[in-house]
C-alpha cells in the first residue's frame, strides 16, 4: 500500500469510527443509504409528543433540515399540530389518514403528502397494521399543538 493511501485511511477511518461512535446522524448533504431494516428506533426526545410513536432519524443538520423515518402503531392518532417549516411524508407501510387544513387524504404505501409551513394537520395509523413513513424538514421539528 503507498504511504500517502496508508496515512489518508489511517485519518478516515477513526473519523468515520467516531462519528458512529457518538450516535448522531450524518448531515443532509453527507453521502450515505438509509434502509429500513437497519433502521435505530427509539421515543422521540421531545416530551411533548405522545407515547407510542418510534422514530429513527436518517440525517440532520445542527438546529435545521432532518430526514427521518417515524413508526406508529395501527389505531394511533398524532394530534393536531403545525410546523413553521414545510413537511413532506411518503407513508412506506400501513395505511393513514392525514388530515391537513380540514382536508383528509387516505394514503398508503407508497402514498406522499406535502404538509405546508403553518398547515394544521393529524395523522392516523388506520387499524389492521403499523404504519411506517419518512418525513423531511427543511427546518427544526417545532410542534405547536392545536386545542
């Protein structure tokens, strides 16, 4: 092996090694393949959100766009809610309701809404099957609930 090709990897590879070791996504424009099987589920780290929902994110900048997929279980509702930022979701199993703006949209998989910033919108996992989607943000996960 040439000297300069032994000196890169030995700089890379413990960089890459860190990066996983500190559980933190890569960044939206990083390269990289999600899959859905190896996919790290656990609760969302926001409190607000009701029990039940999964979520495994795919990439994420600081305090900015995220891509993730979000697990919820057949019969769950996620409130109404809206989001300063658009949303974009492609439902990948079960079939959901998603009601946006006093309009509902059955979907299933393969199915893909486009939720807009400000939009009042609730999704629901219809009965028979856990539902799985992917969403992307251009902006931070804020939730403001609607009473």
């Amino acid at each position: 092996m040439h000297r300069p090709l032994r000196l890169s990897l030995l700089l890379v590879v413990p960089a890459a090694l860190a990066l996983a070791a500190d559980n933190k996504p890569p960044a939206m424009d990083d390269q990289q393949a999600a899959s859905l099987k190896d996919a790290k589920w656990a609760a969302p780290k926001a409190p607000e959100i009701p029990a039940g929902v999964m979520v495994a994110p795919i990439a994420a900048d600081p305090g900015a766009a995220n891509i993730g997929y979000a697990k919820y279980p057949a019969g769950y509702v996620f409130p109404m809610h809206w989001h300063g930022a658009v949303e974009t979701t492609t439902l990948i199993s079960g079939k959901g309701r998603y009601t946006i703006s006093g309009k509902a949209y059955e979907l299933e998989a393969g199915g893909y809404v486009v939720i807009p910033a400000k939009a009042p919108h609730k999704f629901e996992c219809l009965a028979g099957a856990e539902c799985v989607a992917i969403t992307r943000r251009p902006a931070p996960a804020d939730y403001n609930w609607v009473k």
